[in-house]
C-alpha cells in the first residue's frame, strides 16, 4: 500500500486521507468504515502529541505536519 503523502509505510497499515478540515475528516471517516468494514479506521488529530505519534508510526511523513486530521486503515490481527 502506498501512502498519500509519501511511499514509506511501516507495519501493515496505510493513511486513507489527510484534511485540515474536522467536518470534511469526519465525512471521509465514515466513508472508510464503509469501504473498509472488516479493517480498524482512526481518525487522528495531527495537533495532538499522541495522536501525531502513533500516526507517524504508521507514516513517518506524517511527522511534518502541525495540524489536520489523519484517517489511518489498520489490518487487524
């Protein structure tokens, strides 16, 4: 799986979308559960410290970001 922001990802997850708007996240956050039903999908507020973290695990691109929201795919298990 690629990333949309970069080709690295790291464990067996991928970044969905990236906003900057909460709305706009939110919408596409459902549409991933939808697409997705058997996968775990997190939406990550980029401004939080954690949140940041563990979605710069999955995307380390993610670390240039200040603000936004990630939407990650997780396959579980």
């Amino acid at each position: 799986m690629r990333s949309v922001v970069g080709p690295t990802i790291s464990q067996k997850a991928g970044v969905f979308y990236i906003s900057n708007d909460e709305e706009d996240a939110l919408r596409s956050y459902e549409l991933a559960k939808k697409m997705y039903p058997d996968f775990t999908i997190v939406l990550t507020n980029l401004a939080n410290t954690e949140d940041k973290i563990a979605a710069t695990n999955i995307d380390p691109d993610l670390g240039d970001f200040e603000k936004g929201y990630a939407i990650i795919i997780l396959v579980p298990g």
